[in-house]
C-alpha cells in the first residue's frame, strides 16, 4: 500500500456495527472501508483489499453470496460475521473461502486478536492469471508440489495454486507430518487452535484443496483418506 497501512473492507447492512468495526480497526492503524451490503462490497472489493469482514444476513445480496463472488477475483483472506453459531452456517462460509467465523456479540479484543493473526499471514494476489514467485528459501517438495513457507504459496507443474490460508496451514500440516494419520478434531485443533466444531466443517476445506490440487478423492495422489480415522499424505 501506497501509506503502508492494511486496508480492511468491512460489510454489514448495520449502521451500528460498522461504526463500531471502523473505531476499533483504525484505533490499530488499519484503513477500513465500509459497505452497507453485499452487493456494495461486490463493487468496492480490488486488489488493494487485505481483509474482508462480511456480516451474513444481509439485504440484497447475503454475505455468503458477496464472498463468493469476491473469491472469484481476489484471494485476500475473509472474517464472517453472523448472529448463528450453528455448523451448517460455519460450513456453509468455509465452503466459499472463509478464513475465519465469528459468532455475534463479539468480543473486541477477540475480534482484534483473529484480524491480526490473519493479516500476519500476508497479502494474497489478485485471480488475474499472474503468479507469485516463490523463494528459494524454506519449500516443502512433495510429487510435483511445492509449498514455499515463506511467501506461503503453492506451486504445481501447471503454474501456482491459489489456496486459501486455512487451505495451505493444512496442506503444511499434512506435508510436514507425512505418514500420520491426523483426526478431524486434530487437524482443527491445529489450524484454528481451539476445540473442533464439527466434522464437516474440515471435510468442506479437504474437499476444497484437492479440487484446486487437482486431486481424486477415489484414488487420491495427495491427501489420502484413512476411512474412520482421519487423513494423511505418504
């Protein structure tokens, strides 16, 4: 960014809480940007965009629907806001990208504490076709894939992967643990560092990655399933 600030689009069809995000993120520096719905944020999303909040439930277009359509274009990590706590909800979010899920009223500091964890993370690129160059550095070689830790992107023969960050911690952990058998609560515990919210939501990301890694969950090359138990590469 041109004044090295992160910049942070936050979406929510309420007056109230978008007041409420704007004086807690740029109290942290961060340059927010603020959408009534989904359909404003559509419009105003660009590459420039390091962060996406997006409250669920809201008029014209649901915060599902406007992060998918985001996700098309631009792989900058996204927050969900919804006032629903159930799995089918948090399913529902990962399976269009999310990166992260939090459950209204919210805890400021919590809040505060999951933004500045994924935007350590790093900036995404923009879906226009270029790819990252990956350093030389700290790889993790695996058939003909590569992950490079440091600028956290994935490289095929074909050209990059674009993953997102929850997509590529589980790749990591799966590719630096081979061998091992990881259990749905173990690998959600791992990634997310709290206590697992249901099977489903981590079978919608493994069913994500091998569909970018080109990957056949009958007869898998990569992520391989041990039925009953959980999944692992050798």
């Amino acid at each position: 960014m041109k004044d090295g600030k992160k910049y942070i689009l936050v979406a929510d069809d309420e007056k109230e809480i978008r007041e409420v995000l704007t004086l807690l993120l740029s109290g942290e520096d961060y340059a927010v940007i603020c959408a009534e719905d989904g359909m404003a944020a559509i419009d105003m999303a660009n590459e420039e965009i390091d962060l996406y909040i997006l409250d669920v439930n809201m008029p014209r277009l649901s915060g599902f629907m406007a992060g998918a359509e985001i996700r098309k274009r631009f792989d900058a990590p996204m927050i969900f806001l919804t006032a629903y706590s159930g799995e089918s909800d948090k399913v529902m979010g990962f399976s269009v990208g999310a990166d992260d899920y939090i459950v209204k009223p919210f805890s400021n500091i919590e809040l505060l504490m999951r933004v500045k964890a994924i935007l350590r993370r790093g900036r995404s690129q923009p879906k226009d076709g270029s790819e990252q160059t990956a350093s030389m550095g700290n790889r993790i070689a695996f058939v003909d894939v590569f992950l490079d830790l440091d600028s956290q992107s994935v490289i095929k023969s074909e050209g990059s992967v674009a993953l997102t960050y929850t997509e590529f911690k589980i790749l990591e952990l799966l590719l630096t643990n081979r061998k091992r058998i990881f259990s749905l609560d173990q690998i959600y515990d791992s990634i997310w560092n709290d206590n697992a919210v249901g099977d489903s939501t981590i079978m919608v990301h493994i069913k994500n990655l091998r569909k970018k890694l080109g990957d056949n969950s009958r007869e898998p090359k990569y992520i391989k399933t041990a039925w009953g138990r959980g999944y692992y590469v050798d």
